[in-house]
C-alpha cells in the first residue's frame, strides 16, 4: 500500500474527474483519498470536537437520521398582547419597496417614557384638570429638548458633571414646543434632574458603551461598535502624479487669487491717491479765489468751478458716443481710456444695415400673409407655390437666345447664386399669393437653375420647359407599381365634387395638358418647386440614376 | 472521535483536590451533572441567588450555548476538582499550547500563504511585548516570549506524561506521521492574540476568536421579541443594566432594545417602521429580501448585529457596521415583513468572502431558511461573476448548515454528470456553483467521495447519500423544497468610489 501513496498522479482543480456510483465500482479496487485526513471544517479548533457537532456530522455521513446540535428553544409568547403591540396593518406594495429612511425618523419622539416617568406623571396629573394634564407624548417632548439640550451644549456631562440650568432648557422648549408646555417643563425639569443624578449625569434611557477613552475600552465587551481606522491607501505612480496635478493646480488658483488681491489693492491705494490730489487741487483753488477775493479781483467764479468740468471734457471727447455701450463697461474704467468696444466696425454698420432690411421684408412677408388669411383654395392642385412662399431665387430667366439651347450659362456659379448681397435681396419680388391666382404664370417663361447634387452632381433645372403635368399627390401611387404602365391612366375623381368643378369651369385649358399621368419621373427633383418643374441630370455625370 | 479529549481548561498538570461549596472558585474545574452524567466543566462565575449559591458552568466539549447556571446540588464534589494554576491563567495556556506546536511544523505551514502571513504577524508580535502588566486582555495573549516557552515547554512534559494524547484516532500506521497531517490540517487557523485580532478587523472582516472573559458569560436571560420569546445562547453587549433586567424587550422591526416594559410599550405606540428599511431585492410568495447599507442605517444595522450577537458566538461587535452590507430576509404576513435571519457581507472583501455572518433566529430555525440565505449568499455571488466563501470560523451549526447545502447541490450536478457518462473537474464544479474550489474539495472530502482507481483521480457517490437524494426528490415531489428564484433577484451589486473605500464607507 505505502508505495501506492508515492505514485499518485497529483490532483489538481482542473483535473478531469470520472464520476462513479459507488455501485459502478468494486470497492477492493481503489484508495480512498481519506483514511487518515483530517477534513478542514471552518470551525474553531477547540470547538470542533465538541461532543453534539461530532454526533451530528458522523449522522450526515453515515446515512443515519441526522442527529441535531441542541439549543435552547424560542417559544411563542403567551402573556404578551401582540396585536395591540403591533397594531399597524401592513398592506404589501405591488412593486418592490424601496425606501432609505432611518429607525429615529420612524420612531418618532426618541425619548420612550419608562416606568418610573409614569410613575412621576401620573402623580404630577393627580386631581388635575383634563385640560391640565400633562399627555404621555407631551412629556416624552419636554424631556427629548432636555437630552438634547444636555447632550449638545455639554457632550461631557457625565464626566464633569455639569447640569444645565432651567433657563437654557426653557430657551430651548420656547423654540422647539408650543408655548403652552413651559410651564409645565419646569416641574418636569425637576423630575428629570433627580432622574439625571440618579444616573450619574449620564443618559436617562440606557443606551450601548461606545468608545470614551482606549485604555479601559479595548478590554471592555461592552464597548461596541468602534470606529475602523482609516485605511492606508495604496501609493501607486499614477495616485502620486495626481497628488501633484491637484496640488499644482490649487497653488495655481491660490496664486491667481493672490494676484487678484494685490492688484485690486494697488489700485484702490491709486484712488486714494488722486483722490487726495484732487482735494489738494480744490484746495489751491480755493487758495487762488480767497486770494482773488483779497486782492479784489473780479474774476470769472469759472476757474475754481468749471475748470474740472473742461478738463473733464476735453479728455473725454465724446461723451455720448460711449452711451450705448454704458451698460457694459466695467465701472473701474472711468480714467477716460477709450474702450475699443466703442469703435464702431463698418461690419457691424453693415449687419446693422442688414438687420433692418431683412426685418422690413419680414414685415411685409406677414402683412401678405395676414392680407390671404381668409382665402379659400378652391383649386385642387393650386398652381402657384403653395407650400413655400419663400422667393424662389436662383432662377434665372431664359432669354430668347437661349430658349433652343440646352447649354445653361455657366457664368454665373452656384455659390452666387445663394450669397446675395442684402441690398438685391430687397428689390427681390416676391410670389404672394393673392385671393385669385395670379394671371401670369411664371411657366410660360423658361428659366433655369444650376446647383451641385450629391456627390458633386451638377443639376440643371430648368422651369417653364416641360409640358407634362406631373402631379404631385398621384405620383406616389405609380412609384412602385412598374408593371402598370400599360394600364389606362386612372383618375382619381371624386364626381360629386363641385369644387373641382367650378374651378375647372373658371379656368381655360392650359395649353401644354397631356393626360400622360402614367409617366413616371423617377429623378429627384428639386425641393419645393411648382410641380412642372424637371431637374435632368448633366452631361458630366452619365452615371446618374436614369 | 476525539470527543474524551478535554477542551476546558489546560492541559498543564494541575493541583487537584477536593473542595466544598464554599471553597469552589472561579477557574475551577469540577464534575457536575449534565445529560444524565457528570460531565467536567469550568466554573466561569458565581452567583448568590436566594435558593443558595449557583456556578455558571461551561461543560467539556460541549458548546458555548449550553453553558448554564448550575445549583450546588449538581456539583459532585465527592470528586477532586482541579484549581486554576495562578501563575498562569488558563487562556493564555490554552492558546498557547498550539503555537509551541505550530513551532515543529512550520516547514509544512508554509505552503498556505495565510498560514504564514498569520504566523509571521505572531513571530512580530512576540518580539515586541506592548502590552501592560495592567490589561486584563494580556492574559489570553500569548505573545510574551517567556509564556510562550513555558507553554512549549508545558506541551512537551504533557505529551511525555501522557503518550496516549490524540490516540484516539491514530489507531493503525505511524503515529507521528498521523500527527504530522494533524498538524498540518491544524495550522490554517492558528490561534490569533487579541491585539492580532483587533488588528485584522481593522482591516476587515467580522470574526472574533479570542474573548475577555466577561463575554463568556451570557448575560441577557430572556429576550421578548416580535411574538416570541427568545433564549439568548451567548453574551451580547446591550447596555449593562439589561443584566439585571429578568426580560429584555426588542422591537421586531426596528429592532430597538427595552429593558422596561411600559417604555417599550410607548416605542411601540410610536415605531412605523414594517419592514427592514431598505430596498427589497427578492420577492416570492415565501419570503423578501432586502438589502441595507451598514452606514446609511446605522442604528438599526448596530441593533441588528446586537440581536445577532446573542446566537453567534464568534461575532464581533468591536467595530462598526459601515464596512458591512445586510441583507435580510424577512416573511410577511398583515402586521409586516418579520425578520426571519439575514446575512452580512463585507462591501470589499479581501479574502473574497460572500458571506461575513449568518444568522436565523432561533424561533425560524430547522425550517429551511438557513438553507434558503446561504442559496441568496451564493446567487448574489453569481450575480458579481465571482466564487464566494463564508468568512471563518464558522459555527458548529453554520458548518452543517452549509456542509448540507455543498453536499445536496453537489450529489446533484455529480448524478447528473454520472449519469452523462462526462468528466468533470473541481474548478468546473466550483464555477457552476459559484463556491470556492477549496471548499468544493474540503467537501468531497467530507463525503469521502475522491478515490484513487487504476491510476486516476475520480469522484464516488456513495450509496446511501444517493439514496437520500433520491428520497429527497420523492419528497419534494408531494411538497417541494423552497428555494430561491434567481429570476425574481433585482439587483445590482453596488459600487463604492475610492473615497468611500478610503473615508470608511
């Protein structure tokens, strides 16, 4: 056997393990690992052999009915009135509770009167009156203020001894209880002063020993619940170059408020100063006109008076030009430096410029709007632009030269076209709506419109040329429905609308309608323009989508 | 089994003699009724009451809770009783005894790197002696270097006089080597000095080993709570007048402690609370859990830990319960969410524990509920993707709590792996159970499942835990066990920013 121990493989937590029933295997055949160890267990040694935990682990092991480590026994108490102690009903939340308050805001007046207050307060509310009676809760107040009081203004009372005098707890009472219970507090100071005695100045309601001082409390069962000590963080590199950051930055701003400081000083020392020169200006003045006086000279009072106002004057040469700008300028800056703020940019006069213009055209924008509020579209697909009202700018007229070729000029580039100056924007017409449609339609006249795509596409769209109605509302319909387009056109007609009518009636037949409603127009087109206009993509990018 | 060897008192050669009523002290060690038979025991105080003189008695191997006051008439003193050795007061020998063995075996020690940290926080201990004549502690320290050597000394004349000692279980092989192994299996908890002690939970955890001997008393008879009255096991720092005080009254919600009835009557007229004040993380049909922050619920987390402290004996109360999460589960019914037990965890464990203290309350106890709290522990624990591990020493009745719940869910995956004919490692189980692999290992060991067969490592079912797997599952087909949903767990595990690691939580 002994050789046997020598050559086994060493077992390790990652070895793969058969698993057998003790039944699968011939009990002669192996070693068990366990003869002779001790199994670690976690209890302490000298209880580990104790007589009851031993019985019940050799029953665990055995196979026996497990044997139990005995202890005294809980019972149900049976001469305590636990409903009337425990008078809440709890009704359980649907969703799980979460809460964070603490047992003193749920107990409520943190002194509990004991046996011996009782004892005192019903003495004290003998032969009284209902209304003179001094409540449970009431003196259960008075008394809280007292501990408090003792507990706040002498943490020490229990080794000094001191007692706080009535006049400071009625102070206290005063801020914390209804008037009415001062008078009373007085007799219950009495009360709870033999009680304070009578236990050594300390706590009336016993509570747990903490800490006082370490020489007797370490060996003290009773003391519980110490503070831990701090633990020692761990000095690492990066902890350390942090240190130093944090504290570099803090001697940084400590620097700078210094700084601060010393300037504001120096410059209140200089206020001083001339603020003493002035004086000793106004008194040589005043020198000059006794002077004056004396002597008889009937001069100008101008001199002692007016003068600073010149003076003043002729450094600051303009006064009210600094107006708008009052507001903002730090009042320290009354030494007459001119700010730079002051200068008025030809930038600014130009936005200001701008600024009104763009307003004024507003103000006619909503004027039109307000003029077509009660207009009624009788149309059902109106035909001047009715969702953007905007200018539609970048348009240009196509004059007759160009009408037949398909060549745009190509001077003009699209960046101009969008950045216009302020002042062309203005003779700019607008396309307002009025409560008829406008007689000139702009599609008789063909204009055209460059603009760069995505992907750096050149557009070219062009308005007035096509002669195919593309309806806007139906065009949605066809766009994934190819396989129609053998199909007769359909219309979508309402025949009891006479609204469609009426308009058809007022109107001629425009030239250029072709019921070609089928036709689909797959290019993108541009945003927000009148429904004939078609944007083809450029010759340079034969690429684009057909 | 070891259970004759004698665990009161020293084991150094002591005077003996006989003693009367009256000559019997405090340190004694004396036969006395128990269960039908004397029994040694040690005699930890006295007491006059007014049906004559009683002595507080801690019996031979048994444990803690079971001590109690004895009427003279129990004591035999037709034997001889042995007298606490003067110069050397009996906890310092006691936990002398094994650093001297310690010694012979430190080669050994060294593979486990906590052994050797504890060890070597020993050897720096005993070379710098700090502590005062005057402090009553210094007598369950065994850091003064002469003590030390006298208790190795002591160690070797007892185990000259008496060659039989641990013979109980050394009945075939080399004896020594026997020892050795002992040793060895010993020594991952040395026993620590109070100073060593105080010093680790500075830094962590939740344990205490080494008690001042007033704490070894029990001190609070008789405990109302909630509709239950309760027998305190162990002593629990309440304030020191309740000692006097034949019934101690605990508010079953906020857990506030009375000594007086009509005080505790007026709380009760005040108290709104109806469940532990936190955020619930669990809900079934059978119980709530809920998760409170030891520094945002002081009060009632320190009154919490008092309550526990009277059922577990190696709880320490000697710091504050910042550092620590609760979470407790509670059983509802019309009046509110009643405690039932709970379990604490370190916010940041260094040694990787899941689990600090573990507690049911007495009256909740052999239902189940441990089983269901040790199953949160370990869900919680796959919740963060780590393996947790309750924090040592365990309890006798924690280790067979626990030791059930390893051995239910391991037979399980175990059957199932058999009957897939599939290889299966200890890091694998320990991953699928979130338990630590060493005590997946200490476990199969336990059960004596791992064998050595034709060359290879493998794991056996015995049969009769198969068995009563089986019974089990038939049992649960008529009325199934309760366990914990994970699905139902709604929770995060909270993150702490380094201040809060630094300034204490």
């Amino acid at each position: 056997m002994p050789p046997r121990h020598v050559r086994q493989r060493k077992l390790t937590k990652a070895t793969l393990q058969q698993v057998l029933r003790e039944d699968q295997i011939e009990s002669a055949e192996y070693d068990s690992n366990h003869n002779h160890q001790h199994v670690e267990t976690g209890v302490e040694r000298h209880e580990e052999n104790e007589y009851h935990l031993q019985a019940a682990l050799a029953s665990t092991g055995g196979g026996k009915a497990s044997e139990e480590i005995p202890a005294p026994p809980a019972e149900k108490t049976v001469d305590i009135n636990y409903d009337a102690l425990y008078s809440l009903k709890f009704k359980k939340p649907a969703t799980y509770i979460r809460v964070s308050y603490t047992v003193e805001e749920v107990t409520g007046c943190q002194y509990d009167m004991d046996s011996e207050d009782d004892t005192w307060l019903q003495a004290y509310n003998q032969g009284k009156s209902a209304s003179q009676k001094l409540s449970e809760d009431d003196f259960e107040k008075i008394i809280e203020v007292f501990e408090d009081t003792t507990e706040n203004h002498t943490p020490f009372a229990a080794v000094d001894n001191t007692l706080i005098p009535f006049e400071t707890m009625s102070a206290q009472i005063k801020l914390r209880l209804p008037s009415k219970l001062l008078d009373i507090a007085e007799h219950v100071y009495g009360h709870w002063k033999d009680r304070k005695q009578a236990s050594g100045n300390k706590s009336i309601q016993p509570g747990l020993k903490f800490e006082i001082n370490k020489d007797d409390d370490d060996a003290d069962p009773y003391v519980c619940f110490r503070r831990r000590e701090v633990r020692q963080t761990r000095k690492t590199r990066a902890r350390d170059v942090q240190s130093v950051d944090k504290l570099k930055k803090l001697r940084k701003e400590l620097e700078e408020a210094r700084q601060l400081v010393a300037l504001t000083h120096s410059r209140e020392v200089q206020k001083q100063t001339m603020m003493i020169n002035e004086k000793a200006i106004f008194d040589q003045r005043y020198k000059v006109k006794v002077a004056k006086t004396k002597l008889g000279i009937k001069g100008d009072d101008e001199d002692f008076i007016n003068q600073k106002p010149q003076k003043r004057k002729s450094e600051f040469p303009q006064p009210q030009r600094t107006a708008p700008g009052t507001q903002l300028r730090l009042p320290g800056r009354s030494d007459g430096r001119p700010l730079e703020a002051d200068l008025i940019l030809l930038s600014e006069r130009l936005a200001e410029k701008e600024n009104m213009l763009q307003k004024e055209i507003e103000e006619k924008t909503q004027q039109h709007r307000r003029w077509n509020q009660g207009h009624v579209d009788l149309t059902r697909d109106p035909l001047s632009p009715a969702n953007g009202q905007g200018p539609e700018t970048g348009f240009r007229p196509a004059t007759a030269q160009y009408q037949y070729l398909m060549t745009p000029p190509s001077s003009v580039t699209s960046e101009s076209f969008d950045h216009q100056s302020p002042a062309q924007e203005k003779q700019e017409s607008f396309a307002f709506r009025y409560s008829s449609p406008p007689e000139e339609e702009p599609r008789g006249q063909p204009a055209y419109r460059r603009r760069i795509g995505r992907g750096g596409r050149l557009w070219i769209d062009r308005r007035g040329m096509s002669a195919i109605k593309n309806d806007e509302n139906m065009s949605d319909r066809w766009k994934y429905d190819q396989d129609d387009e053998e199909e007769q056109p359909v219309y979508e007609l309402d025949p009891h609308d006479t609204n469609a009518l009426r308009f058809r009636a007022t109107i001629p037949f425009p030239p250029h309608f072709y019921p070609q409603h089928g036709r689909q127009d797959n290019r993108p087109r541009a945003p927000g323009p009148p429904a004939n206009i078609r944007a083809i993509a450029a010759v340079q990018n034969p690429a684009a989508p057909p | 089994m070891a259970g004759q060897e004698p665990a009161v008192g020293s084991p150094a050669p002591k005077q003996k003699g006989k003693a009367t009523i009256d000559t019997l002290k405090i340190g004694c060690l004396a036969m006395v009724m128990k269960e039908g038979r004397t029994r040694r025991a040690e005699v930890l105080s006295i007491k006059e009451t007014k049906s004559g003189r009683q002595f507080y008695c801690n019996f031979d191997n048994f444990n803690k809770r079971l001590d109690e006051w004895v009427p003279a008439a129990r004591i035999d003193f037709e034997q001889e009783v042995e007298w606490p050795n003067p110069e050397l007061p009996k906890e310092a020998k006691k936990a002398a005894a094994p650093v001297a063995k310690k010694t012979t075996v430190t080669k050994k020690s060294q593979k486990r790197p906590a052994a050797t940290r504890e060890a070597s926080i020993i050897s720096a201990e005993s070379e710098t002696p700090k502590w005062s004549d005057s402090m009553e502690s210094q007598k369950a320290t065994p850091d003064v270097e002469g003590e030390d050597k006298t208790a190795l000394k002591l160690e070797l004349e007892r185990d000259a006089a008496t060659p039989n000692y641990e013979d109980d279980d050394a009945m075939d092989g080399d004896e020594t080597a026997i020892k050795a192994i002992k040793a060895k299996k010993e020594l991952p908890d040395p026993p620590q000095s109070r100073a060593e002690e105080i010093e680790k939970l500075r830094v962590g955890g939740s344990m205490t080993q080494n008690q001042a001997d007033i704490s070894r008393i029990r001190n609070i008879s008789k405990v109302q709570f909630g509709n239950y009255t309760l027998y305190p096991w162990y002593f629990s720092p309440y304030p020191e007048s309740f000692t006097q005080e034949d019934l101690m009254y605990i508010c079953e919600f906020c857990l506030c402690y009375y000594g007086d009835l009509k005080a505790f009557t007026r709380h009760r007229h005040k108290c709104a609370m109806q469940h532990p004040p936190g955020n619930e993380i669990y809900r079934d049909d059978y119980v709530s859990f809920f998760e409170i922050d030891g520094r945002r619920q002081r009060t009632w987390c320190r009154n919490l830990c008092l309550l526990s402290r009277m059922f577990l004996d190696h709880k320490s109360t000697y710091h504050d319960v910042d550092p620590f999460l609760f979470y407790v589960m509670t059983t509802r019914d019309e009046k509110g969410c009643h405690l039932v037990g709970y379990f604490s965890k370190e916010k940041e464990s260094a040694d990787g524990f899941n689990v600090a203290c573990i507690l049911t309350l007495p009256q909740f106890q052999r239902k189940g509920y441990g089983r269901l709290l040790i199953q949160f522990s370990y869900e919680l624990s796959k919740i963060e993707g780590k393996l947790g591990s309750p924090e040592k020493p365990l309890s006798d009745l924690g280790l067979l709590s626990y030791r059930q719940y390893w051995t239910e869910n391991l037979i399980e995956i175990l059957l199932d792996f058999n009957e897939r004919e599939d290889k299966v490692s200890i890091e694998a189980l320990a991953a699928h159970l979130a338990m630590t692999p060493h005590d997946v290992e200490s476990t199969l060991q336990a059960l004596q499942m791992q064998i050595y067969h034709k060359g290879e490592h493998k794991i056996v079912l015995p049969m009769h835990l198969i068995k009563r797997h089986e019974m089990l599952k038939e049992k649960q087909k008529t009325k199934p066990k309760r366990v914990i949903d994970p699905a139902r767990i709604q929770w995060k595990p909270p993150t702490f920013t380094a201040a809060q690691r630094t300034w204490g939580w």
